[in-house]
C-alpha cells in the first residue's frame, strides 16, 4: 500500500528520526508535476546503487553521516550539510552512520 503524499499546504515533520530510524522506511513526500521530494533513510552500512536523475537534485542531510560519491568526487555529508547536482549525474550514497537525507528531484529538466 503506498504512502498518502502531503497535500498543498500540510505541514510535514523533518525532525531527526534518531532511535526510530530503523523502522522508518524511505518515502515519497511529495509528487507533483514538476517536483518530487523524498526522504530517503540509510541505516549504517546500506547504499543506494549508482542512478542518476532526468532533472537536478538537491540533497540535505538531515541527521548522520553519508558518503556520497559521483565519479571521481566524494564527499561525506553530515547534519545540515547541502549538495546539489546537474541532471544525468551518476552517483551513489552509503551510510556510515544512520541518516536520513532530504532528497529533490526536478521532474521536469530545464
């Protein structure tokens, strides 16, 4: 059963997720024409595989500690840190800490 997206105007919680992030699921907050907002949960140890997207992105880190990586670049993001990427970039995301990151994602590419 998919999760109901938040609704113009609802107000939606980014608060850490802290001891609850092992039950938290990765989820599509919003999915609207041109933009889709996702908060994306990464226990310890766990990747996201290459992808890319059609469109830019913009990754917050909410709380914990990720390596992200896109070619020959890698940084790690920790709480409050912000990256963003031109469409078709490959990369990858790997938890070193439990974190849960902010994800945007244009659907329509400029």
């Amino acid at each position: 059963m998919a999760l109901p997206h938040a609704q113009s105007c609802e107000v939606v919680s980014l608060r850490p997720l802290a001891p609850r992030l092992h039950d938290t699921p990765t989820c599509a907050l919003i999915k609207a024409g041109q933009l889709e907002v996702i908060r994306v949960v990464l226990p310890a140890g766990k990747e996201q595989h290459q992808h890319d997207a059609p469109g830019e992105v913009t990754l917050l880190c909410l709380e914990g500690e990720v390596l992200f990586q896109a070619g020959a670049q890698s940084h790690t993001l920790r709480e409050g840190d912000f990256l963003h990427l031109v469409p078709r970039i490959p990369h990858v995301l790997r938890a070193l800490q439990d974190a849960s990151l902010l994800v945007t994602i244009c659907l329509v590419p400029g």
